[in-house]
C-alpha cells in the first residue's frame, strides 16, 4: 500500500520503518521541521517537505502520527476526499478526522515507541473506522504489520491507552526514581536489572495479582518504617512509597 506519513516523531519513525520492512511503500513524510522531515524521509526512500497544503494526492493511506493536541488542527486543513486517513493516537476520537475525509478512522499503536531504538518491537495494532468498510480495510492493512490486531472504538481504546500509561509510563517512573535513589546513595543501578527482568516476565504466565511480594503484603511493619526512614531526604519517592504499601497492604490492587 502507498502510504504518507504526517510527522517525523516517535510513532511515524518506528510505524515507518514497520512498514517499509513489511514492503508497504511511504510515498512522502510530512512535518513542520524540514530538517526531520528529511532525515525520515531518507530512511523510508520517501520524499519529503513541510507543508501539509502540497501534500501528495498519491497515497493509499494518509497517517497522522503526531502529538494529540496537533491532530484537529492538521486534520481540518486536509482535503482527501476518497482517501483513507487515519490518527495513531489511543486518546483522541476518531471524528476529529471527520473533515479530511468521507473515509475516515484510526490504527492505533499500542507500544512504547521510541526512534533512538534499533530493531521494531512487537506492536499489538487496534483499528476503527467510520464505517465498516474502513475498519477492514484498515484491519487487512495492520494484520500485514502485526500478529496481534484488534477492533477498538473510542471508549475501548482511551481504556486501553490509560492501562498503557500505568504499565509503561508510571513503572518507567518508578525506574527513574530509583535510579536517582541509587545515584544519591552510591549504588550501582545495573545489580537491579535482574529483578527488573524476572518481575516484569512473571506476567507471561501468571497474574500480576498473584505475584506480589514485599514486605506490604507481608504485613512487615518493621521493615517499612526502616524504608520510611531512610526515605526521609527523598520526599518524593517517600509519598509515593506509603501510598503504594497502604494500598498493598490493603489488598486493594
């Protein structure tokens, strides 16, 4: 399929990529930042230029992959009529689109996506669309990126976007803390690696329920006020620490 990609980010880099190595063509890469748009568009043998009104009228598909707060705006000055013309965002309603085309919806990534990174993740796609007729389309498009392809509308798809936020950005969040911790105390962040790695592939084969250890769910009330103590430079991680054990602790997961 010929695609064109509007953005130079995160998602259009690696969707980009995902789609080049799976024999999709990107006709062009659309961005306000030329010097991106360029560096991109090289990658994907595209062209390149950064004014949405000269936008090409040769592509298949049209993919915006761009910040939330930027998508309505783009949108509007879009005149594909015919065109298929998709958002990548989990949050954002697919009827933002509605005045870019009559075929409108979303293929929404749901993974942590990173261009600095080398190699493409495994990326579980989930699709919607105005009609029926984009949603497979649309649906036939992903499955060609990825094995794991859902249909999500609006709700559905927010609700994924919010359990993705907490198991990505708010874990990663917890490892910045604690890298910061081990920084300020002189200890060597990389002896946590292991942990990180055997913790986060429990949940290949059982419950994340089921696997809590610590001394929360204990009940060690020694153990904490020893941690509450030694946290007591580190407001921060401090509130964090008694909020999550209180809610351990209360079988409240």
């Amino acid at each position: 399929m010929n695609t064109v990609l509007i953005g130079s980010g995160n998602a259009a880099t690696v969707l980009g990529r995902l789609m080049k190595a799976k024999g999709h063509t990107i006709r062009e890469v659309v961005s306000r930042n030329i010097l991106h748009a360029k560096r991109l568009a090289d990658d994907l043998h595209a062209k390149a230029h950064d004014d949405i009104k000269k936008i090409t009228a040769d592509g298949d598909m049209y993919i915006i992959a761009v910040s939330d707060d930027a998508i309505a705006a783009i949108a509007d000055g879009l005149q594909l009529q015919g065109k298929i013309v998709v958002h990548t965002s989990g949050a954002t309603n697919k009827n933002v689109l509605k005045n870019s085309s009559d075929n409108y919806g979303v293929l929404y990534p749901l993974q942590s996506l990173r261009k600095e990174k080398t190699g493409l993740p495994v990326i579980p796609l989930f699709v919607d669309g105005k009609n029926t007729e984009v949603i497979e389309k649309l649906f036939a498009f992903a499955r060609t990126l990825s094995g794991i392809v859902d249909i999500a509308d609006d709700e559905k798809r927010l609700k994924l976007h919010l359990s993705a936020v907490i198991v990505s950005n708010f874990t990663n969040h917890l490892y910045a803390l604690a890298e910061n911790f081990c920084e300020q105390e002189n200890i060597n962040f990389a002896v946590l690696a292991p942990i990180i790695h055997e913790v986060a592939g429990r949940i290949l084969q059982f419950s994340p329920d089921q696997m809590q250890t610590g001394p929360a769910i204990r009940g060690d009330r020694q153990t904490m006020e020893k941690h509450i103590q030694l946290l007591a430079g580190y407001p921060q991680i401090k509130k964090i620490y008694e909020i999550m054990s209180e809610n351990i602790g209360s079988g409240d997961q």
